[in-house]
C-alpha cells in the first residue's frame, strides 16, 4: 500500500526555500526519506525489545522489514498518536 500527501506552500516560503535550496523538490523528498529511516531504525529496536521481553515469542524475523511487520500486527502495538493517548 502507498499513500499520497499533499501540501501547499505559500509563494514567500516557496521563495524562501529557493533562496537557499537549488532543488526544493529534492530536498523535501530526501527530508521526508530520512525521517523515514530514522522511525524505521526507531521502530525495529523498540520492536526487538518488545518481542525479547514477550515469553510467547518464538523467533524474531531477521529482516526490519519482519521486525516491523510481526510488531504492527500485535494486538498490544500503538501508534504514536495512541500511545500518546492512553498515556494521559
């Protein structure tokens, strides 16, 4: 599954970035790609420590990707949002 964003960028800022950025385009994907990394990296070590502490977990997957699916579908995984929620 993808998902599509869309934003909008009043000219001043636009001029803004492009005072300062030769491709603003470029930097904002490669802005977005990086946060992308980080949470993934962010989501596959809480999620290992999360199945090492749970005695009902076989076998941890070796790909993130494993990681990240196997944690997701867990009746006990929150998102951000939720966890930020139930906290309060």
């Amino acid at each position: 599954m993808t998902n599509t964003y869309t934003f909008t960028i009043s000219d001043e800022d636009l001029a803004a970035l492009h005072h300062v950025i030769l491709d603003t385009e470029e930097w904002l994907t490669n802005l977005l790609q990086n946060k992308i990394i980080a949470c993934r990296e962010k989501l596959v070590t809480d999620g290992v420590d999360t199945l090492k502490a749970d005695d009902t977990v076989e076998s941890i997957p070796a790909s993130d990707s494993g990681i990240i699916q196997m944690i997701i579908a867990r009746s006990d995984y929150k998102i951000r949002k939720e966890q930020l929620v139930s906290a309060s």
